[in-house]
C-alpha cells in the first residue's frame, strides 16, 4: 500500500470539490422528484370544468405535458399559474 501526502491547502480544495459534486447531486436528485397531476386531479384542485381546463391549454395559460390522449401537468407549474393570477388584497380606506 501506498502513502499520499497532501498538504492543508490540497487537502481542504479536495474536500471543496467533494462538497460541490455532492451538492450537484443532490440538487439532480430533487428536480427529478417533481409531482405531476392527471387532468382530473387538475380538474379537481381548481374546481374547474373539462372545457375550462381545455381553454386555459389552448390559450398558453397553463404549461402541460401529453402522452397519447392523456394530459399531465407540473404541480410547480400549476402553483405558477395560480399565483400569476393571484390579486393582492384591496386597501382599505
């Protein structure tokens, strides 16, 4: 077996690398965790009809992903959509 000397400087910029490639992997991991909602689960969240959700599509509203017949959404997406259409509270006088 053979002995490796580093010095402080090296040794701290190797554990400097680690932390970062430990870090870019644990930041792949999590956007890989994204949730996705089927139309109905859509539908239901915003208590909305098929025709509704099929305009907001049609209109660029709403971000969505399909597979043959079936749609899906990004729950980050939708939480988007929401709050681009969100209004602030009116001032009271």
């Amino acid at each position: 077996m053979e002995a490796i000397i580093l010095t402080k400087d090296q040794f701290n910029e190797l554990i400097s690398k680690i932390e970062e490639i430990n870090q870019k992997l644990n930041t792949s991991r999590s956007s890989k965790t994204e949730t996705y909602l089927n139309n109905k689960q859509f539908m239901e969240m915003l208590d909305v009809s098929l025709r509704t959700a099929q305009s907001w599509r049609d209109e660029g509203k709403i971000s969505f992903s399909q597979v043959g017949n079936k749609i899906y959404y990004k729950l980050s997406d939708v939480e988007k959509f929401i709050q681009d259409y969100r209004n602030s509270a009116f001032a009271k006088k």
